[in-house]
C-alpha cells in the first residue's frame, strides 16, 4: 500500500503494518513520520527499538536474528533500518522478502531511506515488496502547498499570522521546511501562544538564514541556481561577511568534487563514492546535480580561480576579490563564461 506523509496518520490508525517504508529527501517530513510511527508504536506496546545503519558492509542476517529474538523485558519490537541507499542488491532483497514472509505481528519494521527511483518502483521485485508494507513517499512540497503548510504549522502552537506575513516567512526559507520549522518554534518562543502575527512582526524576526548564508551560497552552485548564488553572494557581501572564510568553504566543496568526479572517471559507482566521503543522504541529489553538469578540468579550473579569490582578499591581484568570488559562483553553478572550458 502506497500513502504520502500526511495520510500516515490515518493509514496507522486503521491497522498497524508488518513493516513501513519511508522515501524522500525532505528531512523534516522525514524526521516528523518517524516520530509519528515511534509513537503510534509506543502507545500500541512496542515497548523495545533497535535501530541499525545499513552501508554495504551491513549484514542483512541481522535483520532475520532481530525479528526471531525474543525480550524478557518487551511483548513488542520496533526494527529500524536506516538505508543509505534505497537501490538494494539482491541478496538484500532476498533478506527482506523472506522476513515478510514470516514476520510477526509482535514485530514493526521501519525501513528509511533516499527517494526511491521510480525505474525501481517499477520492477517486480519491488511490486511484490509493496504489496507487503506500507510505503510512504516523501516529497518537499510546491510553493501553494508550503503556505498551506506553514499555516498548519503555527496552529500547533496557538499562532495565527496574516496572509502575507505566512507568504513573507515561506520566502525567507526558500522550501527549507527544516528552516522553517526553526523559525517557528522561535516565534512561538518570541511570542508564546494565542499571538495573531502580521508582516511587521515577521521582517523583524525571520533571519534570512536560508537564502544568505554560506551552506545556502553552497547549495544554490551545487543546484545549478546561478541567479539565486549570485543574489546570496550580494547580499553576504552588503551584509559584511567575511571573504576568506566564505572562499575556504567553496574550495573545500570543489575539492571534494574534484576527487568524485575523478573516481567516477575511474569507474566507481556513485552509491559507493557517497558512502566514502560520508554524503549525507539530503544532500546527495544537489551534489550528483553537480557533478551531472561539471567536469572534472571545470572544477579544477574553478579551483584555481577560488586561488585568484584568496590572492585578491590579500592585496596580490588586481581584480577586485568579491568579483572574482562572482565568478567562482557563476561557474560553480554552471554558466560558462568567456575563457573557460
């Protein structure tokens, strides 16, 4: 059975599963339908969890050993597997259909993991798989859907806000629901319960904190957003930060690219290039965006300039360094300019 996020709830009131997927790249979401099956489980006697990290070195006998143990101390168990990749072998996928086949009513298995490919959804063995759990698909929501969202949101804590001011607030956080879940359990925190919010209240509260900053800086050249890097960068720089930590952090994030995408050139599959560099899951999409759309010559290249950036905030290049920081970003995020390859 297939359901999204916010049909968990009532998919779990109706009858608890022998075993729940969850699939998507949103953290929040992510992090909200875990709780939401921790406590439902709780609540229904699942008094025992164990929780394991599955790389390529895990051993999926653990599974069939954690599902036939028994506990002096709990009647019911929660199992969770945490997936670093939602492509699995096939050995693994054998593991997993035999613990279906004879799993125990005394028994949950939470299995997390990245967006499941749908050429994996449609294959059979996956099919069969479905047929046996609940799969939870996780996606960041649309804009229209975000409002919805973040009003929903306040009303868990008694808050109510204008309509601009919930429109102003989504535009502070640019999708990040994690940033925007920070943000409102510090107004609640600000303010406290049963407070009816407007615009003024927002712009002066909100930091900027997803569109002008470093990580967001980093993210936008890593998505291919020239616009929106070039935006942050102006903004970072009217706001006085610091050019050479900035440019330290660029060149580590064009290291680490230029290493992937040499072991790619090698022959190494990419599911085993995040598993080394230790990518978070989150993050590998925009990072395989990246190295989709740049060469291994382009990031060394951009290297070298981010070397032009570090000269000019020392007094050793004629170009000014913030323009030259410009350009970095520009190319990081995927726009040839004149005299690159």
């Amino acid at each position: 059975m297939k359901v999204y996020a916010n049909q968990l709830r009532s998919a779990l009131s109706k009858k608890l599963p022998l075993a729940c997927w969850l699939s998507g790249d949103e953290p929040l979401q992510m992090r909200d339908c875990t709780d939401l099956i921790r406590t439902i489980c709780t609540s229904q006697g699942f008094t025992e969890r164990e929780r394991y990290d599955v790389d390529a070195n895990f051993n999926w006998g653990t599974l069939i050993a954690a599902g036939n143990s028994l506990s002096l101390f709990a009647d019911k168990k929660l199992i969770e597997l945490n997936l670093k990749s939602s492509k699995l072998e096939e050995s693994a996928r054998k593991v997993l259909a035999e613990y279906l086949q004879h799993a125990s009513p005394d028994n949950l298995l939470l299995l997390s993991s990245p967006k499941i490919e749908a050429a994996t959804i449609k294959t059979q063995w996956f099919s069969k798989l479905e047929s046996q759990l609940l799969l939870v698909q996780i996606y960041p929501l649309e804009a229209d859907k975000l409002l919805s969202w973040i009003e929903n949101r306040l009303s868990d804590f008694a808050i109510t806000m204008d309509k601009d001011a919930i429109k102003l607030l989504a535009d502070r956080i640019e999708g990040n629901m994690l940033a925007a879940d920070q943000e409102i359990i510090k107004l609640h925190l600000l303010f406290g319960s049963g407070m009816h919010l407007s615009i003024e209240h927002i712009a002066r509260t909100v930091a900027d904190n997803a569109r002008f900053n470093v990580f967001g800086l980093i993210d936008a050249c890593l998505g291919g957003e020239s616009a929106r890097a070039v935006r942050t960068l102006q903004r970072m720089q009217q706001e006085g930060q610091e050019l050479l930590p900035l440019n330290a952090m660029i060149c580590k994030e064009l290291r680490q690219l230029s290493t992937m995408l040499r072991e790619i050139t090698d022959g190494a599959r990419i599911d085993d290039i995040f598993q080394r560099q230790r990518i978070w899951n989150n993050r590998q999409p925009l990072l395989k965006k990246a190295l989709r759309r740049l060469s291994h010559d382009q990031v060394n290249a951009l290297i070298v300039e981010a070397r032009d950036v570090d000269l000019a905030i020392k007094g050793m290049h004629t170009v000014p360094a913030w323009m030259l920081m410009e350009h970095v970003c520009l190319g990081f995020s995927g726009i040839k300019l004149p005299g690159r390859t």
